[in-house]
C-alpha cells in the first residue's frame, strides 16, 4: 500500500519541477506540498500501516519523525510550516495578496526536498 503513495508523491514532485521550469509558480508550491504530504503519508503507512487525515506538513512530519526517533531542526520545522501554507495559498486566487513568484517556487521546491529527504 505504501508504494502507491510514494509513486504519488513522485508523480507531484515532478510536477512541481515542471511547473517551476514552466514559469506556474502557484502550481509549483501546491504540488511541492502535495509531493511532501503524500511522501509523508507514505511513510507513515509504511512504519505504523497507517495514516491520520492531515495536511499539516508539519503534522506528519512530527509523527515520521516519533516513529523514527529523530529530531526535527528548527529549518526544516519552517519548511514544514511554509509547504502546509500552499495547501491553500497556492490553490485559491484570493487566498494571497501578491502572485507567486520563481523566488516563491524556489523556496517551494527546497522545502520540498529537505521534508522529503529527511524521513
């Protein structure tokens, strides 16, 4: 069952990737969450065989890292955080003051891949 989640969460990692490389910034940032969120789950499905009903990055990010028994830096604490934001930032229009910018992608992106190599 796990493996099905990870593949998802490949899938959305390239998906982000190329949405980044296509200049779609907000489509970027809610991918590199929805990667990291289902990477996560993934995870947690594979240590405990199941999964709680959260997109909270930092949620499952806690919980990874309990079943684990490692810490959680204080950087990859406000990657969690700024990933969990793009679940609804990125997805609604009127969620966001200012557009998504390729800084804002960038940013996305790395978070992505610090959550998802940690676990």
């Amino acid at each position: 069952m796990a493996s099905r989640w990870y593949a998802k969460a490949e899938r959305y990692k390239s998906l982000a990737y190329e949405f980044l490389q296509r200049g779609m910034y907000a489509e970027c940032c809610f991918f590199a969450q929805q990667a990291a969120e289902f990477y996560l789950e993934a995870k947690l499905v594979e240590l405990t065989g199941s999964r709680p009903y959260s997109h909270s990055i930092l949620q499952l990010l806690r919980e990874v890292s309990a079943v684990l028994g490692v810490e959680i830096s204080g950087g990859l604490a406000r990657c969690a955080k700024h990933l969990t934001e793009q679940y609804i930032s990125a997805r609604y229009p009127d969620a966001r003051m200012l557009d998504y910018d390729r800084e804002d992608a960038e940013e996305c992106v790395k978070c992505m891949e610090a959550v998802m190599g940690h676990a």
